[in-house]
C-alpha cells in the first residue's frame, strides 16, 4: 500500500512538474512572443520616428550649411568688391596726370613777353621796355603800335630782323642762346634796345 502511494505520489509529483513545466513554457512562449511583439511594433514606430525625425533633421541641416557656405561665398565676393575698391589706385591716377598737362599749357605763356613799339612820355618812338631779361626758349613779340613802319633790327646784323613792320603788325623771336641781344629800328636809329638772355 505505501509503495503504490509513493508511487502515486511519484506520479501525481510527476504530473504536477509536468504541469508546471508547461506552464512555465508556456508563460516562456507567451512572454517571447510579447516580447518580440513589443520589439517588433517599437522597431517599426523607431523607424517611423527615425524617418520622421531624419528628414526634418536633414532637411534643416542641409539648408543650415548651405546657408553659411552662401553667406562665406557672399562674404567672399565681397571681398573681392573690397578688393577693387583699393583700386582707388585709379583716384590717384588720374589727379596726377591731369596737374602735369596743366603746367605745361600754363608754362607756354610765362615763356611769351610782349615788347610794344610806341611812343615815349616825350612823344619819340620807343621799345618798351626797352631792355629786358629772359630766360631760354623765351620769345618775345613786338607789336608795332604806332601809325609808322618801324623795324625790330639785332645790331649784330645776323640773330634776328623783323623786315618792315606795318602800323598794328607784330614780330615775334624766340631766344633759345644765353647773352646778350643789342636791337634797333632800321627807319630810327635812336630806337634802340636789348634783351639779356640768362
Ligand atoms: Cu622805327
């Protein structure tokens, strides 16, 4: 009689293992496969966050950089405005050009002295002034502002004579030599004078 109790009993231990094995496997299945239900709808809604996320991400980070990359390439043509703004090298040009045509128009008419032929304050004909003193390349004109011919004569014979020189007409020599030039008037010989190159 034990023996077949324990032998129940062994059985009925057997059993209640059995059981509980089944259980167990069957919590251990029911839990698997919550667990890779959980996993699978988190994989899924992670991929839909992710995509979500990403194309915003990357929709904003992209344009970011393009931006800053627009901006350095903005801020590099404006380096090469800045660039031509030192050509102002172009101001300083043409300032200096233009005083050296200046001097030379204004420097032509220092070089030109007029001498009149007229009448002294004892009503005589005269040069005047009647000696004067220049520099190189200088040149004289002689109006004849008297009614009567009149002559502009070097007395060397040889520099310079003007000929017959009409009432109102002119004669005009440039002296390009040092020294000194003696002149009279051909028609008056009391008209004299002289200019001193130097
Ligand atoms: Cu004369």
């Amino acid at each position: 009689m034990q023996q077949q109790t324990l032998f129940g009993h062994v059985v009925q231990l057997f059993f209640l293992l059995l059981i509980a094995g089944m259980i167990v496997t069957a919590c251990g299945a029911g839990s698997n496969s919550a667990t890779t239900a959980l996993s699978s709808p988190t994989t899924a809604s992670n991929p839909t966050s992710i995509n979500g996320a990403t194309p915003a991400i990357t929709g904003t980070t992209t344009p970011a950089l393009p931006s800053p990359t627009t901006s350095r390439t903005t801020a590099t043509p404006t380096q090469k405005a800045s660039a031509p703004f030192p050509t102002p090298t172009k101001t300083p040009h043409p300032p200096t050009p233009t005083p050296k045509p200046s001097p030379s128009p204004t420097a032509p008419p220092p070089t030109t002295v007029e001498v009149s032929i007229t009448f002294d304050s004892s009503g005589s004909f005269t040069f005047s002034p009647a000696a004067l003193t220049i520099q190189p390349n200088t040149t004289i004109v002689w109006k004849n502002r008297t009614q009567t011919p009149h002559t502009v004569s070097s007395d060397n014979g040889t520099s310079f004579n003007s000929g017959t020189l009409a009432p109102g007409g002119s004669f005009s020599f440039t002296f390009k030599q040092a020294g000194n030039f003696a002149y009279h008037c051909q028609f008056h010989p009391y008209m004299t004078a002289s200019i001193t190159v130097s």
